[in-house]
C-alpha cells in the first residue's frame, strides 16, 4: 500500500530516541493494568486459600510477562505515534477481556470453561499484536528478523498450553485430575515464559533510553502501590457504613505504612538504579534491565498484592460495627500483611544489589524484624498488628533517612545537575525556532 495506505495515513511508527520519555498512550494502556490488578485482588479476597494464591500468582506471572514484553517493544518505537496506537488499542481490547476473565482463569465451580477460553483467546491476541510489531520493527534488518524466530517457541507453546488448559475439563470432564493438570500447564507456561528471557539474554534487544524504561517501570510500581490504596479503601467499607473512629485509624496507619514502602524505593533506590542504567551501555545495560526491571520487579509488585489483601481483611474487621476492638485479627490476614511487605522489600533489595551492587544492613535487620514479629502480631488486635507494622516501616525509612543523609543530599544534587545540563541542552535546540544562536535569550 506504501504511503496510501492506512499506515500512511496514519504516519509512519516513529524510532525511540536515545532520551525518550514516556508518552502519554502507554500511561492511557497502562489504565487497563490497573483494572487487571484491581480484579486479580479482588478474585483472591473471595478464595484466601492456598490454591487461590497460587492461582493469583500464576495469572499474575502471565500478566507481568505480557506487560515486559510490551515495554521491550516500546523500546524501539514510540507505542503513541503513527499507526502504532491503533493496533495497541486491539491489544488494549484483548488485555482488557484477558483481565474480565481472570477470575475465572481456572474455570468456575461448575467445571465451566468459558472463563479459561477468554483467557487464552485474549492472551493469543495480545501476543500476535506485539508479534506484528515486533516484525515491523525488524522488518529491514535479516539477523534481527532470524533472531526474532529463537522467541518463536515461548510464544506458540505458551499459547498452546493456555489452550490446553481451558479445554481440560472438557477432555477429562468429572475426574480430580483437571485442576491438577490446569495448574501444572500454567505453572509450566510461566517457567517457560521466564526460562525464555534469561535463555534469550540479548538476542535483537537494546535498550535505547536508559530514561523511558525506568521511567515506565517506576510508573507501574506505582500504579500497583495504588492499587493497594483502594483495597484499604474498600476494607473500610465506608460507603455502606458511617465512618468509626477504629475504622478511620486504620485507615491511616494504612496510607502511612504504604507512603513508606513508596519511600524505601523512590527516595534512593529508584532514582541511583536510575543512574547506574544511564552509565552503563551495550549488553551490560540490557541485562541490568532485564535483571532488575523485568524480573524484581515481578516480586515487589507480588509483595504489594499479598499486603493489600491482608491489610483489606484487617481494616474491614476494624471498621465493622459492633465488632470489639480489642478481638484479635483472623485467618491469615496478619501473615499476609507482613509477609507481603517482607516480599516487597526483599525484591526492592535484590534490586538494589543488581543495579547498586550494593545491600542494606538496616533493611536485612528489618527483615528480621518483620519475621520475627508475625507470631506476637497474630495475637493482637487488628489495629494494633497494623500499627505494629507501620512503625516498623516509617521506623526503617526515618533511620534511614538519618544514615543516608550524605549519600541522600549527594544523589540530588547529582539529578540536579543532569536536569540543568539537559534543560541548557533542550534550550539550544529549540533557540534555533526563533533564530537566536545557542546560549541567547
């Protein structure tokens, strides 16, 4: 069709340079990931059971692969430009149908398939519309396209496997092996998807702007963090309820320990790993990109979801009228909460060590400290094991920020001086739109 064709129309897809920031589309797709989040945490309060974490895991795995291999395509070209967005808008559909069906990923009570089906027609779909960007993207290029081809198992067997796993039932219907067998394709699809990227290491791959990918992975922590907001807004329940004072303190002791954990990343380690990517180049960058992006940041976003179900659970007992606030919090709401937050900072650690090549004696005695406070924390009432945990929290970000004043001061004068440097840059560019020679006002 060449240039009087819909693509022409449309413009062409447009390269990433070298200092490309986040656009405004991958922002807007990423609204679909806040669905998908949402509707795993919600599937997983109403089964908080072994096999419904595991299940929540697992979808949870296939979802963060399929977003790692988009952020991989937004490397090469700009996902908001040209034709680009209209074939993301069909992966937005599919994605968002994927994420419909997530709660009934491994069928329903009554054996039924619908459910699984949706999830792996939609998963096909989002797969083929990176596959065809990927192949534009290489299209001049026969080694990138050749290289292109080692993907090419992973993303037909995990397909096939998805399939497979919807039609179980129907294949061995009344028999107490289909859920067995569902659940050790997944399991098999995410070890292959996973296998895949560390096997593949940096076949046809670059990573372009050192400053769009952080950015972009910075921005789904955060949307994940919210996430865990609006599960302890739902746990107070205040829309059916009149606000109580336990309710409300809860709450609180909520937004705090969370704004915490937002802290232990985004103060320090996010902005310094941020550094680190930048002045590293070639190979190296993009092994330190897969190694600290795609993969830890898989058990931080993990660690959010586990701490957001326990800290729902605990704040909507608290917030019930007429329950005691003295009675102590149930199941395993005060395990999940802890042992999400131990996960989260455990992942941010491994992060820091991959990127910073350095670890936190206070974070590994905060650890410990975590651990060890589970027990007596079960025992307690549920605002008290809540504000037990908060204080450990803001207690580890307030040491730090005493221990790490020099180093603190030191990275922000460092960004400070590399913002002034690029606005300075920025500003000669465009001097030239109005005629003025380089350094003039």
């Amino acid at each position: 069709m060449g240039d009087r064709g819909w693509r022409g129309r449309l413009g062409p897809a447009v390269g990433v340079a070298p200092g490309a920031r986040v656009d405004k589309f991958e922002i807007f797709f990423d609204l679909v990931f806040v669905f998908s989040f949402f509707n795993i945490s919600r599937a997983t309060a109403t089964d908080i059971s072994g096999r419904g974490l595991l299940h929540a895991l697992l979808v949870l795995a296939v979802l963060w692969w399929c977003w790692v291999v988009h952020t991989v395509i937004a490397t090469r070209v700009r996902i908001g430009e040209g034709f680009v967005p209209v074939l993301m808008v069909v992966g937005m559909a599919a994605l968002f149908c994927f994420a419909l069906a997530l709660p009934r990923a491994f069928g329903d009570s009554q054996g039924g398939i619908a459910g699984p089906v949706v999830v792996a027609v939609s998963y096909l779909v989002i797969r083929a519309v990176q596959l065809v960007l990927f192949l534009h993207v290489v299209r001049d290029n026969p080694v990138e396209r050749r290289q292109l081809l080692r993907y090419a198992p992973e993303l037909t067997l995990s397909t096939v496997l998805l399939l497979a796993a919807a039609l179980v039932p129907a294949f061995l219907p009344g028999t107490s092996m289909d859920m067995l067998i569902r659940d050790a394709l997944w399991v098999t699809v995410v070890l292959l998807q996973y296998g895949t990227g560390l096997l593949a290491r940096t076949w046809g791959w670059q990573v372009t702007s050192a400053e769009h990918w952080t950015e972009r992975y910075d921005l789904i922590l955060i949307i994940a963090l919210g996430e865990s907001v609006i599960s302890v807004g739902l746990g107070s329940n205040l829309i059916v309820q009149p606000p109580t004072l336990p309710g409300v303190a809860a709450a609180v002791f909520g937004i705090v320990f969370v704004a915490a954990l937002w802290w232990a990343h985004y103060d320090v380690i996010g902005p310094a790993a941020r550094v680190a990517l930048h002045a590293t180049l070639g190979q190296p960058r993009v092994l330190m990109a897969r190694d600290a992006y795609a993969y830890l940041f898989l058990p931080m976003i993990v660690g959010i979801m586990l701490f957001a179900l326990g800290a729902e659970g605990i704040v909507h007992d608290i917030a019930e009228p007429g329950v005691p606030i003295a009675k102590p919090a149930h199941g395993p709401d005060v395990p999940l909460l802890f042992g999400g937050v131990i996960c989260f900072l455990a992942g941010n650690m491994l992060f820091q060590l991959r990127t910073l090549h350095t670890l936190s004696w206070l974070r590994l005695g905060t650890l410990g400290v975590l651990a060890v406070a589970i027990p007596p924390a079960m025992l307690l009432p549920g605002l008290a094991a809540l504000g037990l945990l908060t204080a450990i929290c803001v207690g580890m970000v307030t040491a730090e920020v005493v221990l790490m004043s020099e180093a603190r001061h030191a990275l922000r004068a460092a960004v400070f001086e590399e913002r002034i440097a690029h606005e300075a840059s920025e500003a000669a560019y465009r001097a030239r739109w109005h005629g003025q020679p380089p350094g003039t006002t």
